[in-house]
C-alpha cells in the first residue's frame, strides 16, 4: 500500500462486505500518505460499530496513531478499543479494549477483526452480523 487512498479503498470495501444496514464514512486525506477515516455501520438489530482512525503509511504499512472502534447494542457501549493514553498499569499500553466497565490489555485490532469480534459476541442480536472473509494477501516478489 503506497497512498492513503489505497487504505481509504480497503475500510470502504471492509465497509461494504460488512453485513450491516448502511454506513456513513468519512475520508479526510490530510496528505498523499495520512488521513483520518471515522464512520458508523449501522446493522439490522439496531446495533452499530462507530470507528475513527488517523492512519499514515509508513512503509507501505498502514500506522494508526490514534483508533478508536466502539460497538453499542440497545444504547450500551459492549465494548471499544482505543489506544487513548490511559491506562498505563495495563500491558501494551497504551492500547486496550473497554468491556462494560472491564479494561483490558489488547492490541491493536482492524476495523475486520473488531466486525468478526462483533458477530460472534452471545446473544440473538449478533446473529444478524456476517463475518468479515479474511483478505488474501500476496507474497511480496
């Protein structure tokens, strides 16, 4: 991955193949190889994931410098992952993962690993989410 847009076009695929209602996401491309996406996927249950990532391309590595992804059923937030820089008694500080009133260490997700997270969580609700198919990545040459 080489520009920020390339990125922008993988969350709007992941978006897309994501099961949900609909979705609202922003891209603000800040330069060639940073932006910040934040948007909200809205699913059938009522239930949504809201999402925000300031990304640069470091590397042809897409490098979060601040993330956020928060899942809320019936007007409760189940749980978020940030990289807020709280929590220092946690391992890999700072990134962590909020479970109702929980804190836990974590590291940091994909909006693809958080939406199969989501739907596999207990509960009828989850049941009307899809998985996100894992990406096939190509060997470098």
């Amino acid at each position: 991955m080489r520009t920020v847009t390339q990125y922008f076009a993988l969350i709007a695929s992941v978006a897309e193949r994501s099961g949900a209602a609909s979705a609202e996401v922003e891209f603000d491309q800040i330069d060639q190889v940073s932006g910040i996406v934040d948007g909200t996927l809205y699913f059938y249950d009522g239930s949504r994931l809201e999402f925000t990532e300031r990304v640069n391309i470091q590397e042809r590595h897409p490098v979060k410098s601040i993330y956020r992804y928060q899942y809320v059923r019936a007007g409760e937030a189940v749980l978020r992952y940030d990289n807020a820089s709280h929590h220092s008694d946690l391992p890999n500080f700072p990134h962590h993962k909020h479970v109702g009133n929980e804190r836990l260490p974590a590291t940091e997700p994909t909006l693809s690993q958080v939406l199969n997270e989501v739907a596999a969580l207990p509960g009828e609700e989850a049941k009307t989410l899809r998985p996100v198919p894992r990406r096939r990545r190509r060997a470098r040459r």
